[in-house]
C-alpha cells in the first residue's frame, strides 16, 4: 500500500509569485486535507477536500485555493507571495472526513 | 485562547525512563483525539487514535483521555535515543479538521 505522497519537495519562490503543490493520497482514501506548519508550531488547518468538492476550509485567505481530481489527488496553489507563506505545507488523506488522517512528508516552501 | 494547548518543551530524559505528554483542550464536545510523532523536517507520523475517554496501549505507548479534565496524555515506556523527536497531540473536531497542539520536543540521551 503506497502512502501519502507531495511534490516538489523543497521550493524556494519571491514574493508576489504564485505556487503550486502536488498530493497524492494513500490508497483507498477519498478525502484530502491541507495544512501549513510554521517553524517550532503545530500544524493549521487550510482546507480538505471530500470526493473532488472543498469540505471545509480554516482560517486562510482566498489566495490560498485548491484542487482534488477523481484519483482524489490534490493541489494546493498560492497567488502573491508573502513572506509568511514560509512554512511546511502538509497534505494528510484519510477514508472519509471523519477518520485518521495520514500525513505526506511534506513540502518545504521559502519566500525571498 | 487556543482550542489546545501543549507545553513545546524540550523534555529532555535518559535513555529507559518513561515520557510523560500532556495537553488540554477546550471543546467538552470533541470525541477523538490523537497523538503524532514528527522527526524533524519530515511529515507527521500517527502513533495512537483515540476515541472518548479511556486508555489506549500499542506496545511501549499508552494514551490516555480524561474528558471530565480536558486533558489527554501520552506515555513512552523504556524510551530510547530513537524516540528523540516532537511529539503532537491533535483533537479531530465534527467537521473533521485536525486541531494541532503546539507540539513537545522530546529528547532521549543515551
């Protein structure tokens, strides 16, 4: 059973650019979630997607937006750069909205 | 104020004591509760799933949830160098987000 896996793993963009970051989930699992991680924080909630429609969605602003396909892969996109955007941006799948989420390793994202 | 909160440590130990993780939340109606495990720079790692009150073991792990306290724990029995790493605690709330705490970094010595 393949895990959860993200690309790029490292990307280094300026600010006012525009980024785009790949999930693919686990096996059998339908629901996506995405989460920014910040240096010595925990994890934030930006939004998970249910079977390809957005289910929820966490204190992020519209220039945060995503997408899920019908293999329940997932992108995360991010117009205008800003600074704080560094972080770690973590995709987690799961079966169903309501279960353990599986996390990817992650991809790390520096803003100049 | 955060819906948990988790002391970020460090929590330093010798190689074979037990590691004592706590946190509190604030929601009475969260029902499942979590704890991973991060190395550093990788993803988050899931080492127990807990559902309402009680105690969960899986080998050299037990988690506890004390919903009349708030309060969810995470013991590491004989703990070795390889435990070394920040220990997150998590509340999976009724729209099926996960609510991190802030994280414990833990370090084994030999």
């Amino acid at each position: 059973e393949t895990g959860v896996t993200q690309s790029p793993t490292h990307l280094i963009k300026t600010r006012g650019q525009q980024v785009t970051l790949r999930c693919s989930s686990q096996s059998g699992h339908n629901t996506v979630s995405w989460y920014q991680q910040a240096l010595g924080q925990g994890p934030q909630f930006i939004f998970q997607y249910y079977r390809e429609e957005e289910n929820g969605r966490g204190n992020f602003p519209p220039r945060f937006s995503g997408l899920q396909f019908p293999n329940y892969s997932s992108e995360l996109n991010v117009n205008a750069l800003e600074l704080d955007d560094s972080a770690l941006y973590l995709c987690a799948s799961s079966r169903a909205s309501y279960n353990e989420q599986f996390f990817g390793p992650g991809t790390r994202l520096t803003v100049l | 104020q955060k819906e948990v909160e988790q002391d970020p440590g460090p929590l330093s130990v010798p190689e074979g004591a037990i590691v004592s993780l706590n946190c509190t939340y604030s929601n009475s109606a969260f029902q499942y509760f979590m704890w991973y495990r991060q190395y550093s720079r990788k993803g988050p790692e899931l080492l127990m799933y807990t559902y309402s009150s009680g105690n969960k073991e899986d080998g050299r792990f037990t988690a506890q949830v004390d919903k009349s306290s708030k309060y969810i724990s995470l013991f590491i029995r004989d703990s070795q160098p390889s435990d070394s790493a920040t220990y997150l605690c998590a509340i999976l709330d009724s729209w099926g987000k996960l609510q991190f705490g802030a994280g414990t970094q833990v370090v084994v010595t030999p």
